[in-house]
C-alpha cells in the first residue's frame, strides 16, 4: 500500500499538506490537515511527501524540522547557515522501498508503474505550485526507470533535464528545470 500512518502528503486538486492518520475500510485514506481536521481522500487525491525540503525562515528552521523529522523520516534536515547558503531544490526518491512498506510479489512492470505514478504526481504537483527546479532520484540499476522518466519529460513542454550533480547523487539523479511554471 503507497500510504501508512504517519505519512506526509500533500493535497493534489487543493493548497496545502496533512498527516495520514489511517486507511479507511473504504480504501479512502484519513488525513489530518494542517489545522487539525481529519478529512477523507482518495489515493488519487493526495500525493505522498518523499525527502522533500522546504523554504523556511532561519528563526522557524528548527520547529519545522522537529514537527516535520516525526512525520516524515525521510526528511533531511538542514541548519540554518545551509538555508541561507543554497536554495532549496524539492526531490522524490523514487527507489521502491521508499514508495511502499511491501514490494513484495510485485512483477517489475506493477514496481515500474507504482514509481511512474509517485514521478508524474510529484512533477504536476511541483509545475502547480511554479517550482522552477526538482530533482528526481532513479537509481542506476538496468536504467528502465530513468529512460521512463525522460521519456515523459520529452513530451513535456517548458521543460529541460539533465543529470545531477555526481558527488550529490551519484549517477542515479535528474534534475528537471521547469521553465514553463
């Protein structure tokens, strides 16, 4: 299943972002919204938050990363003197295990397509919200997920690529300008 409890997501066809708070015996999911407020979602509603960092103010950095580190594992923090040294760049890890508790029994094409699903919805949500700059993270593996990836950006209009920085990411990253946002 692509959401657990405790997950962070952000809401695709309205602003803002909540806390999975459980999965409903309808399949909808149970999200807790920034105020607090639990509300019913479609999977294909929401979009799960995977190592994405945030623009924050130098004074709110600590508060965020301490409510955000309990939500979201994955999130990694950065000091203040990092905020005001580099802009931050949002990124989707797409390796599997971050994508699902269980791969377990999944032909490649079902693991191919969950990972194509967590891409297309982490690059809509980042054109919606006019981000200029996202990095998705492929792995080097027989290169199937990347050339997918590439392939989708290719229909793309506004939209240049190319791979990340080695010594970051290794040989297994994008980064996708968005000139189009």
């Amino acid at each position: 299943m692509l959401y657990r409890s405790g997950m962070k997501v952000v809401f695709l066809h309205q602003a803002g972002s909540g806390v999975v708070e459980g999965i409903l015996s309808n399949g909808r999911v149970s999200v807790l919204d920034g105020d607090g407020f639990a509300h019913s979602y479609l999977p294909s509603q929401i979009a799960p938050v995977y190592n994405e960092e945030y623009r924050i103010e130098d004074d709110e950095a600590e508060n965020i990363y301490i409510q955000d580190n309990r939500l979201n594992k994955r999130l990694h923090h950065k000091s203040s003197s990092d905020i005001n040294k580099k802009k931050f760049v949002p990124e989707i890890d797409l390796h599997i295990e971050e994508l699902t508790d269980s791969h377990r029994g999944l032909s490649n094409h079902e693991i191919l397509s969950q990972q194509m699903i967590a891409f297309r919805q982490f690059f809509t949500r980042s054109k919606a919200n006019k981000t200029r700059k996202i990095v998705a993270i492929h792995g080097v593996g027989e290169g199937v997920l990347r050339y997918e990836i590439r392939s989708f950006l290719n229909k793309e209009n506004g939209v240049e690529y190319y791979d990340a920085s080695y010594e970051e990411y290794g040989q297994g990253a994008t980064v996708i300008e968005l000139w189009g946002s």
